[in-house]
C-alpha cells in the first residue's frame, strides 16, 4: 500500500466511530467484500446502522446485500443474535423472565 493511501486511510479512519473501524480496516485491506459492502453502507449513512437497515435507494448496486436488513421471516425485529443479546432480549433466562412477568 502506498505512502499516499495509507495517509488518507489514516484520515478516514479518525473520523469513524470506534465500533465501526474494525471493518472500516478489514474493508480497506481488500480481504473481505462484505466488510468492504458493510463499510461503504454504513459510511454513505453517516455510521447509522438504522439509517443502512430503512435505506430508501432500491436502485444502488448494494441494496440487495446491504448490511442490518430485516429478514422477511423476521421473528425478531431484524436484530441479530448479538444485537439481542445486548439489549437483553437474546439469552433464555431472559426471554423465561419476560413470560413469567407478565
Ligand atoms: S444500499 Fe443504501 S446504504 Fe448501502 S450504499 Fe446503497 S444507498 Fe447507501
């Protein structure tokens, strides 16, 4: 990679939000598509994983394989596994306690 590239990958990566810039770099390192597709996403929405999830262009090339879709059998909002889990609604126990609760 080269002096000039590196300069501006530097620069790009201070201005991203620090959840993002794992895939920012694995995106830049040309070793994944879908970290470069993730990445160029959240990027054209301002790293706003909402924003890339009700994205409104159904012409962009990345719209089908855009990142944070709601799968159409959704049972659960679209969020992922993980997503879940940090707002506490993934693991068992947790979903258990909703039921009795209420
Ligand atoms: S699919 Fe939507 S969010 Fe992704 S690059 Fe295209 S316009 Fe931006």
């Amino acid at each position: 990679m080269n002096i000039e590239r590196q300069k501006k990958i530097a620069e790009r990566r201070a201005q991203i939000p620090r959840a993002y810039r794992a895939t920012y770099n694995r995106a830049v390192k040309g070793k994944s598509l879908r970290a470069a597709v993730n990445a160029q996403c959240l990027m054209c929405c301002c790293w706003q994983r909402d924003e890339v999830r009700n994205c409104t262009d159904l012409a962009c090339p990345l719209y089908a394989v855009r990142p944070y879709q709601i799968p159409q059998n959704s049972q659960n909002g679209g969020f992922s596994g993980a997503e879940l889990k940090k707002q506490g609604k993934g693991d068992k126990l947790c979903q258990i306690k909703r039921k009795c609760s209420v």
